[in-house]
C-alpha cells in the first residue's frame, strides 16, 4: 500500500491515541505491522508529526533543550 503524508499521519494518531503510546513507537509499530524500514517513511513525516517527535526527543533527554525566551531576562 502506498501512504501519503495525510494517511501516514492519520494511521500514527490512531496508534497513538488507541495504544496510548508515544508518536515514535507508533511509527516503528506501524513499520512493523508493514514491513517497512523505518528509514523507507521519512519523506511521509510531515511538520506536525515531526514537532511531536521532537519533544518527544527533548523530554526524554535525547535531544538538547531549545532555551526559553525567558531564559534571556
């Protein structure tokens, strides 16, 4: 089956909210269930999915902070 970016993020939001799990774990869920290499769906990570993941990334210590506007003052 082809996906488009659309159906990709649709699919992922529904393992998301259905497994109560975090975006990158659906994606490597869905992958599997597809036998797709991961690498293989980077052009279908769209801007929201790609924000998601990366705070994702940030709260769990994996990627640097951004500092706070506040953090100026």
């Amino acid at each position: 089956m082809l996906y488009t970016q659309e159906k990709f993020q649709t699919d992922i939001l529904g393992l998301v909210t259905k497994h109560n799990i975090p975006y990158m774990e659906a994606i490597v869920m869905l992958c599997t269930e597809k036998s797709v290499d991961v690498e293989d769906i980077m052009g279908l990570i769209t801007p929201f999915l790609k924000d998601k993941l990366f705070v994702e990334g940030q709260r769990a210590g994996m990627l640097k902070r951004e500092p706070s506007v506040l953090e100026h003052f």
